[in-house]
C-alpha cells in the first residue's frame, strides 16, 4: 500500500467517504466501492438494524473493496455518539448522551462508555466513530447541539470529551473531534443554514478552541470541521470546512493538528444554500481537509463529486501534491488501525460481543451518577405514596419510563401523547384535585411558551412531579419538584421510575 503505486483516481477516492445506501450491500454501494474505488463507507442510521445485519454489510463490503476496489481496507463511519446501540434499533448498548454524563462528572466511566462502544462498534465492523461531541453548550437556544454536548463548562467537555477518545481510541476504533471550531454558541442549525460564530480571536482561542486543543494534545486521530462561518479568522464568511484560514493556518499549523481532519455532511444547507456539492469538494481540499463526508443520495451524484475534483487535478486547481499530502495521512491511519490488505483479520461474527454484563452495569451506573433532582424532590418521593391515585401524562418515547414506574405504582393511569408538544392538551384536562406526573423528552430547547403554560398547571396540581428527559436549561424556572435526566437513553429512563419508587 504505497502512494506511489495508486493512480490518480485511486488516491482521489481515498479521501472520499461516500454514504452506503442500503442495510444490505446493494448493487449502488457496491459501485461506490468498485468502479469509485471509495476510500470509505459511511452508514446512515437508516441502514443500521442490529449488530449481526451491520457486521454482514460491513464485511461484505471489506471484501469487496479487497478484491474488487482499491485494495485497501475501508474506512467504515458511523455516529455512535451514544454508544453503538444509540443508532442500532437493538442488540447493542445504548449510553446516555454526553450532557448526561457532563452531569455523572465521572472521567472512569466516561472512559469506560468508550472503550464499550469501541468494542462493539469493531465486533461490527465499524471502525471509524465521528464522536464525540467536543463543542461546549452554554447557549441554552442553541438549535442542535443542546444535550450532545458535555456541557457547559471548557473544563468538563475537555476532560470527559478525552477520555471517551481515549477509551475510542485505546481499544482500536478511530475518535473524531467535533465540530470545530466550535458550534456550541450558535443560534442557527447548520443542517439548514450557515451559522456565524461572531466572537473575537482572543474569545474563541481561550474558550472555542480548548477542547480541541486538548484533544490534539492528548492525541486525537481525527477532527471534523463544521459548516461554520468565523468572521474573526475568515472575514469572507466562507463556511469552516471549506476555509483555508481555518483548516490549515488554524487547525493544522497554528494548533499544531497532525491527524485527518474530516468535514461534516456536505449535503447539509450549510453548504448547500451556497454551493453545489461539487464545488464544495474543491473548496474543502483546497483549505486543507483529508476526508470529504460525501453524504450523497445516489451513485451518480457521488461519481459526480469524485469526477469534479479529477477534473480539478488535471487542470491545475487542486495540485496533485496537495492531494498525496492527505492520502499520506489517510494511508498513515490505516496502518495504524490494522486497515492494510496485509493486516486486516476477517473474523466471524460474535454475539456474546454485545450487551455483556459489566456493560450493562457502566450503562446503569451513568445513569444514576447523571440523576439530577431539583425543588426538595428526594430519592423515594413515592415510595410512602404507592397506594394512592396518580395520573402519568407523557410523550411516546417515555414507554420505558412509564412501564418500569406501572410495576411499582398499581394505580397508576396513563395519557399519553405522540410528542411532548401535545402533553399540554392532556394536563389542560385534568382536576386540579388530581397527583401528577408528567414526562417529556426533547434534545433541543423548548418553547418559553411551552414551559410558561406547563409549570402553570403543574402549580395548580395537588401534587406533581416533573420528569425531564431534556435539557436542563428547560427546568430552570420549574415550578415545583422535578427529576432531571437530560436524554431518554434507555438506561436513564429505567433509573428514573427507580429514582421515584425505592430508596
């Protein structure tokens, strides 16, 4: 595997990291890898089921770039930024968010959530994690980011961010720091739009930018960059990943990066409300990037895409040297990680790789080290009140929640809503005279109005107890005793109705 030996398109197919389109090797991925010779795979959570199905594409898809592609073992992606089984639909551990465990504090465990999923995100033949989530989120509107995010604090999201990297990383799976420079304190989604981190040079270098800094100091093998504008260090609002300034007078030489610096989705409006995918390919190489995340809907748009930047070599817009510098670095990390014709193990599929007990046990002690109560709300709240009348009002995915909480409550009654927006109907409904429970997930912030009109009937209840599977900028003014949880992950569900129901 040298560079020497690989043609132009070869090397330009190495920094390609095309979107699989199917749960199974399809006729269409199989070309991304055989006729693009595709440097890499990335599976959308759409194609993810369990962990045997994405073990088969996985390998059928290694085997097929073997023999039949370039050569060379792919890079093969996904967004387990919650453990494997955050995207899976079963069979693998699904951990609580980051924000869940910026609350536990606990480095150990953090640690130990990366090393779970690395090893069952490898016993699946995932070996690329874009995670984690590295931005800080002390903007509480901020439309995205919200509980992905450690928290609030530089400090927190620097030290709990490095030890899921290195827990990634010390087990064999490639960690990917996100989404520089930084997309905590914005206002706009970059999936629609392009946001704007309007703070001055000295701001983001003494708060954006640490967390980065420390994941490149504690050796992180990959970063992405987002689609964000930085007027302070790019006055031309060009987007992040596409920024010269940015990527290479930054990351790589001020921050002194020497890893594979990736982009975000190239689809997302970010990009897309100003430029053609194709020109984006263009642009990005020319800043800096190793890695294109092509996230294209068919294969002739992604043939399109690997063309465009051919076409860019030959007529001397991208320099073919500019080009081998990433392929140097891509090839570099797949030495690494044992991603060589020569070293790469074909292995059978192992079930007893998922869901071992003493995953299970770092799953429920995040949780419960995560339990934030507020407004005098103890552990037990319920436990001298199990024989009497209360109603759950909730939101659909707080089934688990609401099963675990029936067993110990037998006079518990349900109403229940297909999302938290419609919970206010329910309570609007309900006596005065009534106890209340009310349980509502959302990752992003909710609506002032919401919460005015939600703590105006829960201080009209008899009794009532707020159960938020949600961010803790929505609880600040709540208006009586409340169970922060931060995310529905399964495991916090189940310690919450435990929380409530045993002391």
């Amino acid at each position: 595997m040298k560079i020497e030996d690989m043609d132009l398109k070869t090397k330009v197919a190495q920094l390609f990291t095309f979107s699989g389109f199917h749960s199974e090797l399809d006729e269409d991925t199989r070309k991304l890898i055989t006729e693009l010779k595709a440097g890499g795979i990335f599976i959308p959570s759409g194609s993810l089921k369990h962990p045997e199905q994405v073990y088969q594409l996985t390998d059928d898809m290694q085997t097929v770039s073997l023999k039949e592609g370039s050569g060379i073992p792919l890079f093969i992606a996904a967004d387990f930024i919650a453990g494997a089984g955050c995207k899976l639909q079963y069979g693998a551990v699904h951990f609580p968010k980051n924000r869940a465990i910026g609350a536990s504090g606990d480095e150990s465990l953090a640690y130990e959530s990366g090393r779970i999923t690395a090893e069952e995100s490898l016993a699946m033949g995932v070996n690329f994690n874009y995670s984690p989530v590295v931005d800080i989120n002390n903007n509480p509107l901020n439309p995205v980011i919200g509980t992905h995010s450690f928290g609030a604090d530089m400090d927190t999201v620097s030290r709990l961010g490095n030890a899921v990297i290195r827990g990634y990383q010390e087990s064999g799976l490639i960690a990917t720091a996100k989404h520089f420079p930084g997309h905590g304190d914005t206002h706009v989604d970059s999936h629609e739009d392009l946001p704007v981190l309007n703070f001055d040079r000295e701001r983001l270098e003494s708060f954006e930018l640490v967390p980065f800094q420390r994941a490149i100091d504690e050796g992180v093998d990959a970063i992405m960059v987002g689609h964000i504008a930085v007027p302070a260090l790019d006055p031309s609002l060009t987007p992040a990943s596409l920024s010269y300034p940015l990527v290479t007078e930054l990351l790589r030489e001020k921050m002194n990066f020497k890893g594979l610096i990736v982009t975000d989705g190239l689809s997302m409006k970010g990009i897309t409300n100003k430029y053609s995918m194709e020109e984006a390919c263009v642009r990005s190489i020319l800043a800096g990037t190793d890695i294109l995340l092509a996230t294209t809907n068919t294969y002739e748009q992604a043939a399109s895409l690997l063309n465009a930047v051919m076409d860019a070599v030959k007529d001397g817009t991208i320099a073919e040297s500019r080009i081998d510098e990433s392929v140097e670095r891509i090839l570099f990390a797949k030495i690494k990680y044992r991603l060589t014709a020569e070293a790469y193990n074909y292995t059978a599929f192992k079930a007893e790789s998922f869901n071992k007990l003493g995953a299970q046990h770092v799953n429920a002690s995040l949780a419960w080290k995560a339990v934030t109560p507020l407004h005098g709300l103890e552990q037990g709240a319920l436990v001298d009140k199990l024989e009497e009348s209360w109603m759950l009002l909730r939101d659909q995915p707080t089934s688990l929640f609401a099963g675990e909480l029936q067993q110990a409550l037998p006079f518990l009654e349900q109403q229940v809503a297909d999302s938290y927006e419609g919970v206010l109907a329910l309570l609007s409904d309900v006596s005065e005279q009534q106890n209340i429970i009310v349980a509502i997930s959302h990752n992003k912030p909710i609506a002032a109005d919401f919460l005015e009109q939600l703590n105006m009937h829960l201080s009209k209840a008899k009794n009532s107890i707020w159960v938020h599977f949600g961010s803790e900028y929505d609880v600040q003014n709540a208006a009586g005793a409340c169970l922060l949880m931060y995310d529905r992950s399964p495991s916090l569900q189940s310690v919450a109705a435990q929380y409530l129901t045993k002391k």
